[in-house]
C-alpha cells in the first residue's frame, strides 16, 4: 500500500512549479522550424546536451578565426508579453547576435538561443523559437541548439527573456575593421526597419507616460503594426546575407562596418574608424521614420535628444572605397536595402565640436551628427 500511495503522489517539482512535461511538449512543437535550419553540416539532431557541427569545412581557409557573439533583445520582450504575441522576437534576436558577427566579415555558422521562463507555455516557446529559426535560415545559420527554462518566484507566468550565441568564421585576410579605414573612404548608411531592439526603456516610459495602451491604435506610425503594441514590435531587418554579398562583390574595398545598436549612430561608427580619423555624418541626407518622430513628440523631445538611444533610421553603417561607394549604394538599394551616403572619413585636424570618442572601451575615431534632419520620407534610389 505504500509504495502505491508513493507511485500516486504527485511530482514535487511541478508543485514547486516547474513543469517538465510541458518541456517536452515544446520541444516537439519547436522541432520542424529548427531543422529547418540544418545542412549536413549538423550533426545529433534536436534534444540532445550538446549540438554538433562539422567543422571539416574550415579546412579550406589558410587560416580561419572564429567569431563569436552573445546577446539578447532587451525590454523589447515586454511589449510582446504585454499583447500576447511572441513570434517575432526571436528574428529580434537573430539580429541583435548575428548581424554582429557580419561587422568583422565572418559568415555565421551556428547559433543557439536560452529561454528563461516564469511558466512554460509550450505554444508561446514554439512562437518564439520559430521566429528565430526563420532568422537563422534567413541569414545561413544553423540553429543547433537551445535551452527553456522554468523560474518560477523569480519570473512572474508571462514573463520571459531571451538571449543567444552565435559563432561564424572569416579568412584571417579577409577580417574587416578599423585597420582597414583610410581617409577618403565613404561612408554609407543603410536602412534600418525601425527601432530595432534597443532604446525600448525609453519607448516604454514614453507611452506609459503618456497613458497610451499597447492595443490603441496607431495609423500614423508607418509601419505594418495597427496597434501600438504590433507597431513597436516591428521585427529587426536581417543584413547579414546582402552584407556578405556586398563583401564579395567588392573584397579589399569594402574596409569596415558598424551595426547601429545601443549607443547609436555615431558611437558605433566610431568603433570601427581608426584613432587620429573622423566623420561628420550629415542629418540632411536623410528622414529619420515616423516612428522615431512620433515617440520623439511624445515625450517632449527633440530628435537629437535621442541620438545616443535610438538608430533614426540607420541599422547599418559601411565604410568602403571611394571609388566604389556609389555602386555599392546602388547594389544594396536594388537588393532591398536603401543604402545612401552620410559622410567621409577625415584624417586632417579635427574641428572644434562636440565629437562620440571611445564608445565601449574602444580607442577609436571621432564622430558628429551635423546639420538637421530632412522633413521628408526618405528616397531609396540609393543616392539620397
């Protein structure tokens, strides 16, 4: 009778409010989009400690140096929680790692995401994990492996955070950065879709201040979304694949990118620029998109007090010959990426003015915005 009565008890871990069932509930539904992203070059499958990829390719390079990059999407998840729709942060997070390994020429290889989780909802798990799943086959990487985990007391039910790894590879000959920049070199700006991941601390702040709800609508935003909520979570453009295309097309001309993330415009160029340069990017070449504007208006801003905090337009920023600028602007306007040209990397006296130096650590170049920005939508002829 008492080793009935034990056989009956119920799970002590479920009590405590973790559910592994419901794991393994998500696991099967998650399976088909991540194999999805499987070439022959992944080995085990799904659900096992540790995923596998063949590296026997590398063979191939003279000398390849891994790349490897670590993030997650931020308080943008918040939005997603706050209207129950969950099936686009996952490219959010695709972005925010992969594009990233694209800034010093490498091609992303593998990825793998975490999960953490005040209650497992398997469907809302599936969500999630397919939007990254269709950002790794968007972008050539294989996802080969994750983990969802249960904090149940630490995260309420319908919380969640996400993160993610990523590695590629790049010829060590072929490895783009400030070593490369000269003076003369152009600098192009690339299209972003919106806010991306980042400054949503401050998107967040500005509707609750205003007491706007998530499910109003939003007609003037310019985007896809009908609602504030859908607008907001207008998923990250992807850059990866047209960047690597770019990269071949032009080789030794192409000397440097630089994603726009936290930090903005003018901290993530000077990155990537070499000390003694620098670069005076001119608003007047483009309109920063209605939902910068909007949010801007809303908290009594001005669009300049939020050039540290958002990207205004710019996802990506490309310094690259001269000589090859305008066609490079051309090639990735024709494939869908507006691209235009905002400045020239400079090595003469520097002057006077208030310049981004030395953004996260790095002893680089020196960049400004200078000017005001357009007041009309931005061309996407590629020569803005």
């Amino acid at each position: 009778m008492a080793e009935a009565s034990h056989q009956n008890s119920p799970d002590p871990y479920a009590a405590a409010g973790v559910d592994t069932a419901a794991g393994d509930v998500a696991v099967e539904l998650m399976k088909t989009a991540v194999r999805r992203t499987h070439g022959p070059e992944v080995l085990g499958g799904v659900g096992g400690f540790a995923g596998l990829f063949d590296a026997s390719a590398l063979r191939d390079f003279e000398r390849p140096l891994l790349a490897t990059s670590t993030d997650g999407v931020g308080t943008k998840v918040a939005i997603a929680q706050a209207i129950d729709k969950h099936d686009t942060v996952g490219l959010d997070l695709v972005g925010m790692v992969v594009d990233d390994i694209v800034v010093v020429g490498a091609k992303p290889l593998f990825m793998t995401d975490y999960i953490a989780c005040g209650k497992l909802v398997p469907e809302r798990i599936a969500d999630i994990v397919a939007g990254i799943a269709r950002g790794c086959a968007e972008t050539g990487t294989a996802l080969v492996g994750g983990e969802t985990a249960e904090h149940p007391g630490l995260l309420g039910p319908n919380d969640y955070d996400i993160a993610g790894a990523a590695t590629g590879v790049v010829e060590a000959s072929r490895i783009l950065g400030a070593q490369r920049v000269r003076a003369g070199d152009a600098v192009l700006a690339v299209e972003s879709s919106g806010l991306h991941s980042n400054g949503y601390s401050l998107v967040r702040h500005i509707v609750a201040g205003r007491g706007i709800r998530y499910a109003d609508r939003a007609p003037d935003l310019g985007v896809n979304g009908t609602t504030w909520g859908e607008a907001l979570l207008e998923p990250t453009r992807l850059y990866t694949t047209p960047l690597l295309a770019l990269a071949a097309e032009h080789g030794d001309a192409l000397h440097a990118l630089s994603h726009v993330t936290g930090g903005g415009i003018a901290a993530n160029l000077a990155r990537v620029l070499p000390a003694g340069t620098w670069v005076d990017v001119d608003r007047s070449t483009w309109s920063p998109p209605p939902v910068f504007r909007i949010l801007a208006e809303a908290g009594d801003l001005d669009l300049t007090d939020t050039e540290g905090t958002w990207n205004l337009g710019i996802g990506f920023l490309v310094v690259i010959d001269e000589a090859v600028a305008d066609a490079a602007a051309s090639a990735l306007t024709a494939g869908g990426l507006p691209a235009w040209r905002v400045g020239t990397v400079r090595g003469d006296a520097r002057p006077e003015g208030d310049y981004e130096q030395g953004a996260k650590g790095v002893d680089g170049g020196a960049v400004r915005l200078v000017g005001g920005y357009r007041a009309d939508a931005p061309a996407t002829d590629g020569a803005k």
